[in-house]
C-alpha cells in the first residue's frame, strides 16, 4: 500500500507473518490440548455409573486421551459434571470450577447436569448452566457410553478450532 | 476468588478438645466418598477420633415428586433411587402398590421379577466390588468386573431397552416379555461371569496386601448392627443369618434353594467376602429360575386387570371401552383404594421399604422410601472411629452407600 | 392374627388408642406421649430389635395436621409393627427413640427438616438431606413444590427465583 492509503480497519494493523504463525500456533496447541485432557470426574449420581463404564473396556475413553482423572481441581482442565447438581452441592461445584486454572472446559454429562432432568423441585439445580459456563452438554438419562464419547470428541472439535492465547491477548 | 460461598452443612465440632488434633474436612468432591458424602473428622496424627458423616448433597426432592405424579409415573424416580440395581426398587415399588390395589401377579411374572431382581443384585455387587477394589489400587480386578458388569448391562438393554435405570417393572406385572435367544445369552453371561470372577478371587483374596488392609478394620458386632439399623450384606457380615429373602419369602424365593452367606467379625474383609459369595448365590438362583420358568412359568406376564394395566393397542384403537381406559389410566393414574402399606423387599444393600399413603386416587398422598444406605450411614461414624484416615477408602467402599438411595 | 401381635394387643391395650392389622403389619395408634413407652415396650418385652423408620404425613386442612409414623421390626419373630401418633400443627413434638436406638439419629433429623415434628431428647436436630440456611418445610402440603432457595446466585441471563 502507498502511504496516502488509509487501511481498511483503523484499529489494529494486522501483519499477515503474524497472524499466520498465530494460527498455526492455535492449531498446534490446540492439537496438543485436545488428545491429553485431564477429566475432573465430578460424579454425584446414577450417570457416575456410565462414567465408570465409557472409562474402562469396551468403550475406554483413554483412546481418545481423556482417561486420566485427576481428582484435583489444580491439576486438571476438563470438569466433567456427572449427575445431579442439588443446591446444596452447587457450592461446592462453584468452588471446584474457580479452583481449575485457565484453560478449561466443562462437560455436562447427563440430563440433571444439562437441565435439571425430571426433578423440576426446590432441591435440583435446574441445570449447572446456572451457575457455570458450559462448553458441551451431553443429554441422556443415563447416555449411553457412545454418546459420552461423541460428546467428548464435539469438545475436541471445540478446542482445535478455538483461539488459544499462550503469551498475552494477543498470542 | 472474590466470591464468598456459604457453607451448606453446620459441622458437630468445629474446635478440637485437645491441643495435639486436627480436625479436616473429607468431601464431599471425593473419589473414595462416592462424591456426595462429606466427612469432618477430628485426627489424632492418623487415627480419626471423632468423625461427623454429612449426607444430602443428591437430595432430588423424590417424595416430593411424588406427591406430583401418578403411581406409574413414579417408576422412573423409583429407578433412580439405588441405580446399581435398579430393577429391584422397581419391583419393590410395584409390590408395594399391588399389595395396596389387592393384586396377585401371574406366575410368570413372579420368576421373571426374581430372576431379574438376582440379575440386578449382582450387578450391584459388582459395582461395589470393583470399585472398592479401585479404590485400593487393584485397578486390574475393576476392570474384570466392570466388563462384566457392561455385559449385563447390555443384555438388560435388549430386555427392557435402557443400560441403567430401567423402568421395567409395572404395577400388575412387567413392560414385556423376554424376546428370544434372551436366556441363551443369560447362560453364556454366566458363564463368563464364572471366569472373571475367578480370577478377581485368585488376585485379591489371598493377596497379602488385601488381607492387611481390610481384616480387622471396622469391625461391626452384631448386636452394635442391629442397633444402628444395619441390615443386608452388612449385618450378615457380622455374623448373622438375616436375609429376608429367607426370613419373610416375597416373590418366587420361598420356592428356591439357596443359602444366606454370613461373616465372621464384621470387618471390611468379610463384607467383601460377603458380597462375593451373595453373587455366587445369586447366580445358582438364576439358573434354577430359568428351569422353573420353562416348566411353570408359561403364560402371560401382565395381570388381567384393567385398574392399572394397560390395555393392548390393538383394542385401544378399535373399541371405546379400552380407550377411555387407556386414556384415564394414563392421565388420572390407576386409582388405588384408600389405605396405608408398607412392603419391604431385600435390596443388594439390605432392606429396602416403600411406605405408601393413598387417599384414593391416581396420585399418591405420600411415598416414602426406607433407604438402607441413609440408615448406614446414620452408623458410619462407628465404623470410622477408632481406624486410620487411610481407613476411610476401603470401610465406605465396603458400606456400598449409594447416593441416590441415602439421599433420595 | 398371629400370637405374637395378640401379646402386644393385650399388653399395650391401655397404652394404645387402637390396634389393628393392614396387610401383614400391626398397627398401633398411640398418644404422642406414650410414644416411648410403647416403644420401649416393643423392644424390650416383644424384642423388636431393629428400628427401621420414622417418618410423618401431613393431613392438612385436617386436625392435628401431622401423623408420625414409625416402623419397627423383630430380627427374632420376623414382623412387623408399626406405630402412629397424631400431633397438631401448633405443638408438633413427640419423644425422640435415639436413648432406645441408634439409627434414630439420622432419621429424626430427616423428618424433623421435612415436616417441622421436634423430637424431644434428640439434641441434635441439624439438617441432614436439606442445607443450612433453608427455610420451611418442604415436604409439608403447603410448600410450593418448585420453590427453590439457591445458594450461590445465578448467571447473567437467569432469574433468581423470588425470594422466601
């Protein structure tokens, strides 16, 4: 461009070098990210009992990296919220959800934790949306392990294309 | 973290009597606590002196529900309250209503319940088996009996269309009949089930290690039990014959042969050992249902009673009668004369009791679910105290407390 | 019925109010005060060793509004009894079994949360299955089944239901 042309968008100029090498670099941590999560397993209920199920023969979700689970909020980035969420749990939730440390993703396993299920009473969250930001939500009272682990590779999807910003807001 | 979040439970202690004791909060996020239990314990380096047990954080409001709903629509939350071995609160629940309507199921029906009532039994033990057993490190042994446990599970999903909770039973017989090659594969289930678990008995029950950990740890007298409301695995564990399969025959089992394991001194490793050999009991039971359902168990599975079951679709649709029968049956509920019951039937964790209140109508006046596990966990403290902290994983394992059971 | 139940029909006659048998399970209606006569009866004369359940019924707009109900069972006879006590809305006290059995413990507390009924002698009548800081009694005919009392505040874009 000459100098008397003005650019398109007077806010930030883009150089095409730096946007390219961002890109790949959103791929390839995103790449990294997404086949070595770190379940937290917040099990409370009746969908507890598929978790142990898709964890282990024959469904396994170690193929797909999700398998270790780390049973503290520090160290791990997927929190997988499995079952019912009663108000009485919905602190203790909160609590373990601003433990985790950014990046994070939440999973809703199961209908209680999407919407409430059927307990439409004074006891059930109706839905851990209320409280927490909910990356993916898989329905099913309980879902059968095939949908838990399609669920999981929707949230994979999510964090290969999703902006990973490593160094400031920028990059 | 600039939220302040309050504190849903009031701890019994929250200031040591000693000097030299700590006092720390296990749960109720936990792996060994099954995430809805929360334990404040009082340490003395490693020994629990004094342990407060919360329970509560799976209350879903059930007998509220209840009270909203009609008496079929109930099956679905009944399932949901011990969802190891969901068809046996299925058929309790269905029991406790025809006793109140005055119904007697066909016979088919009867070894059908109890054959799939064992079948859900050992599925339940397998859960509580193999998680305990993850939760000491034997992480090989879990993964025998959850396989197991998934072939159950997808066998009962050609019976009744769903892995977990059912919702199987109904009042005044079942949702259908078994459809073919069922019980061909029911052998061959069992047969495998003969397998695996033979090999989780050759690593763990002679395992140094095991031994060491679940011997004499929590020990339960018998008359200490009995006190605390324990029953099932638990109580017999301690030595005692009490099963009410035997005591107080429901269903089909007053015609079958089996016996009733029992423990020694009531320590984690005789509920284990408990457990194991109920699953073998269990599956001897299965196999003499199946032979008594060839030979007597021939016939229709639903009773003949249009108060509460539905009738077929080919008459609904072609004459009036059945269809204002369907119609009512499924808006207004069946309509249950006035009266109270209370029926009891032995779940995997002891004894599971439906009271029921009706007024008279389609809808329930009050249910209300006699939980085991809520009652032992009422006694936990006494099978914590006195242990190690380390002693918390195997004696709740070996508790199989279920949370949608205790909190309901 | 059965001998054992014409023992505890004669025995307690004076205590009880009326006795009845409803499918297998003799029923007692007791005064609320004689309630741990009866049931130190029960368990030391009749052996009913195992305490299986306390809960009550809310018969609103009848009066008295509550109906407690506890069930006992003998490990030795293998029956069943159960007892009924009747209190009023204005003074739902009844005498609290955790002296005669432990499990009494949880279980009062369970329906003392539910239904408001004080058991008097239990010390320790802290919410069990509900939370601190909940108010009401939510299995009573006149709470709103889908009156919720969250405990952390909701995001943006969700209403907090109204308050209690």
């Amino acid at each position: 461009m000459s100098s008397r042309t003005i650019p398109i968008r007077p806010e930030t100029q883009k150089s095409a070098a730096f946007e390219y090498i961002a890109t790949r670099k959103d791929e390839l941590i995103g790449w990294a990210r997404k086949f070595s999560l770190f379940p937290y397993p917040f099990v409370t209920a009746c969908c507890g009992m598929e978790f142990m199920s898709v964890s282990s023969t024959p469904y396994d979700t170690d193929r797909f990296g999700a398998a270790l689970p780390r049973f503290t909020p520090r160290q791990s980035d997927l929190l997988m919220v499995v079952g019912t969420i009663t108000h009485k749990q919905a602190p203790v939730l909160l609590k373990v959800w601003e433990q985790m440390c950014e990046p994070k993703w939440v999973l809703a396993f199961g209908v209680c934790a999407t919407s409430g299920g059927f307990y439409n009473n004074y006891a059930a969250v109706q839905g851990i949306d209320r409280i927490l930001p909910v990356d993916v939500y898989v329905p099913g009272c309980p879902p059968r392990p095939e949908m838990v682990i399609d669920g999981i590779m929707k949230l994979q999807d999510k964090i290969a294309n999703q902006q990973h910003l490593i160094v400031n807001d920028r990059f | 973290m600039d939220l302040k979040l309050p504190n849903p439970i009031r701890p019994a202690f929250t200031k040591s009597e000693r000097e030299d004791t700590t006092i720390v909060n296990i749960g109720p996020s936990h792996p060994a606590t099954h995430g809805t239990i929360q334990i404040v314990a009082e340490l003395d380096g490693e020994r629990i002196l004094r342990a407060d047990v919360h329970c509560g954080y799976l209350h879903r409001g059930f007998e509220k529900e209840c009270e909203a709903h009609t008496w079929h629509n109930l099956i679905p939350y009944v399932d949901r309250l011990n969802y190891c071995s969901a068809l046996i609160n299925n058929f309790a629940y269905c029991d406790a209503v025809e006793t109140l309507m005055g119904i007697e199921i066909t016979p088919r029906t009867k070894y059908l319940r109890t054959l799939l009532a064992e079948y859900s039994r050992i599925a339940d033990h397998l859960t509580c088996v193999a998680a305990a057993l993850m939760e000491l490190g034997a992480m090989t042994a879990f993964l025998y009996l959850v396989m197991l446990r998934d072939y159950i599970y997808e066998h009962l999903a050609d019976l009744t269309g769903a892995r977990l909770t059912y919702s199987y039973g109904r009042i005044g017989g079942l949702a259908r009949d078994l459809p073919d090659g069922w019980l061909k594969r029911l052998e061959e289930i069992l047969v495998q089930y003969d397998d695996f678990v033979g090999r989780v008995h050759g690593l763990v029950d002679r395992n140094r290690i095991f031994i060491d950990r679940m011997r004499n740890v929590a020990c339960l007298s018998t008359a200490d039990a009995v006190n605390w409301g324990y029953t099932g695995p638990i109580l017999r564990s301690t030595g005692v014959p009490r099963d009410l399969r035997k005591d107080t025959p429901y269903l089909a089992y007053a015609e079958l042969d089996f016996e009733v394991p029992t423990g020694i001194k009531g320590d984690n490793y005789d509920r284990y050992y408990v457990r194991m050999r109920e699953m073998d009991e269990s599956v001897h039971m299965i196999r003499q249902l199946v032979d008594l359902l060839q030979e007597k168990g021939q016939g229709p599975i639903n009773v003949e009673d249009r108060r509460c079951v539905l009738p077929p679709k080919q008459l609904v649709y072609g004459e009036i009668e059945s269809l204002i029968n369907h119609f009512k049956l499924v808006m207004e509920g069946p309509q249950v004369p006035a009266g109270e019951v209370y029926v009891a039937h032995e779940s995997a964790n002891g004894e599971l009791g439906f009271y029921l209140v009706s007024t008279g109508g389609g809808t329930p006046y009050k249910v209300h679910c006699r939980a085991p596990s809520f009652v032992h966990m009422g006694g936990a403290h006494r099978m914590l105290e006195g242990y190690q902290l380390a002693d918390i994983v195997p004696t709740f394992g070996s508790i199989n407390m279920i949370g949608g059971e205790c909190d309901r | 019925m059965s001998a054992i139940f014409e023992r505890i029909r004669e025995a307690l006659a004076s205590r009880a109010g009326e006795v009845s048998v409803a499918h297998g399970v003799l029923v007692l209606q007791v005064a609320p005060g004689a309630v741990l006569e009866v049931a130190g009866a029960l368990k030391e004369d009749f052996r009913f060793d195992l305490f299986l359940d306390v809960t009550a019924v809310d018969w609103l707009p009848r009066e008295p509004r509550f109906e407690v109900v506890w069930h006992f069972y003998s490990t030795m006879h293998k029956l069943r009894v159960r007892v009924k006590a009747r209190v009023a809305e204005a003074e739902p006290v009844v005498g609290s079994l955790t002296g005669l059995y432990g499990s009494a413990h949880f279980m009062e507390r369970e329906c003392h949360e539910m239904y408001g009924i004080v058991f008097s002698g239990n010390a320790d009548l802290r919410p069990i299955l509900l939370y601190e800081g909940f108010k009401g009694h939510p299995l009573r005919k006149d709470y709103p089944k889908e009156r919720e009392q969250p405990l952390v505040p909701y995001r943006e874009g969700y209403e907090m239901p109204g308050g209690e």
